[in-house]
C-alpha cells in the first residue's frame, strides 16, 4: 500500500510518494530527472522491487513538477527543495540513500554529505551534455563522499559507462558502477537487443537491492 503527503520547501511544495517496507531496514529517497517524474520505468521497477527486501522506497516529485511545470530550475533551487524534503524522509528513524535519476542523481551527489545520507544511488547520471565531453560534471560524482552506485546504461549519450572516472578517483566513499546493455538514458533498450526491456530492468533491481543490502547500515 502506498501513501503520498505534501512537504513545503523553499522552493514550493513537494511530494512524497510512499512504499514501506513491512520490515524495513533502510529508506531509499529517489527523485526524478528535469524530462519526466516518479513515472519512469526504473523508478516504477525499484519501487516495487525494493520494498519486499527490506527497503522502504520514498519516491519524490520536486516542486517544480508538482506546480505542473514542464522545465526544471536552477540548480541551486532543485537542492533547496531537495534539502528542505530530507527530514520528511528521515523521520522514521532509518539510516537513508539518497537517490535520483539524471538531473535527480545530481541534486542527490551535490548534497549527500552535508545532509547524513548512507549513500548515494545516480541512475543515467548525466556525466556530460550529449555530444559535449569536455562539460563534465564528474565532479559532482567524485565528491558525494559517501557509498555511491552509478547505474548506467550502455548507450546512455549522456555518458556510457566507459567515460566515468575509474574507482581511485573518489577519495572517499565506495563507488560501483553497474551498466544496463542497450540501454539509452531512459534504460530503454531496442528491440532488436539480445535482451528483453523487462531483462533490462531486472538489471537494475537486481543490483540496486544487492548494493543496498551490502551498504553497512
């Protein structure tokens, strides 16, 4: 059973959409990215994969879409609303991974450390523009300073797994990356792939609750 509350932030009210766990041992937060909400596939697919493991999953609209608006704020604004949210997902008492998709996996890197977070989950983070290399926000990924799982997919023009930072390159913090074969930004995958896009998203639960289950919490 889900159940969703409204949380106001200084940048406008938020959403917060609920899958506990019956027996839960950690809080994944995840918001979306600046093309879309808390419908994406992979969003969909964690929320009700995680839970039976022990997680509950706290799926979070951002203000600007909640107001119904169709482009995303400034940086800075996504981290207000994002920071003012955190106590709402932190009120049960549970260690919490902070997590996002593409512009969300941003917002949850840039704040993680000041705000507590176990660990940081960046789904399709965006390592660059497409087609820009030379912009890179690796960075940001470098400096969670926590526990951090990168899932990417394989032909993701926002940056395939091969152009991320090698492992020694975070000073702190475990960091994993886990690519979906075929998969663009959006995880989708053609269909002439050798895997199915229900196999693609099996990637994904798979080792999102194997790295949560792992986080030392």
């Amino acid at each position: 059973m889900t159940d969703s509350e409204i949380i106001q932030t200084g940048a406008g009210d938020a959403r917060i959409t609920w899958h506990p766990a019956k027996k839960a041992r950690v809080v994944l937060a995840v918001s979306h990215g600046a093309g879309g909400g808390i419908e994406a596939r992979d969003l969909r697919a964690l929320a009700a994969a995680l839970p039976p493991l022990g997680v509950s999953v706290a799926l979070v609209e951002q203000p600007w879409r909640v107001a119904g608006k169709k482009v995303a704020p400034a940086p800075r604004t996504l981290d207000t609303g994002w920071r003012d949210l955190w106590p709402a997902v932190a009120k049960r008492g549970l260690p919490v991974v902070a997590g996002g998709r593409s512009a969300g996996a941003r917002v949850a890197c840039r704040t993680a450390a000041e705000l507590g977070a176990a660990g940081v989950l960046a789904l399709s983070f965006p390592l660059h523009p497409p087609g820009r290399p030379e912009k890179s926000r690796a960075a940001e990924l470098i400096g969670a300073g926590v526990p951090t799982l990168v899932v990417q997919g394989g032909n993701d023009p926002f940056g395939k797994p091969a152009e991320f930072p090698a492992p020694d390159a975070f000073p702190e913090g475990a960091y994993e990356l886990v690519e979906v074969p075929f998969g663009d930004h959006g995880f989708a995958v053609p269909k002439r792939a050798s895997l199915t896009q229900e196999e693609a998203l099996a990637v994904i639960t798979a080792a999102v609750g194997g790295w949560l289950g792992a986080l030392p919490v």
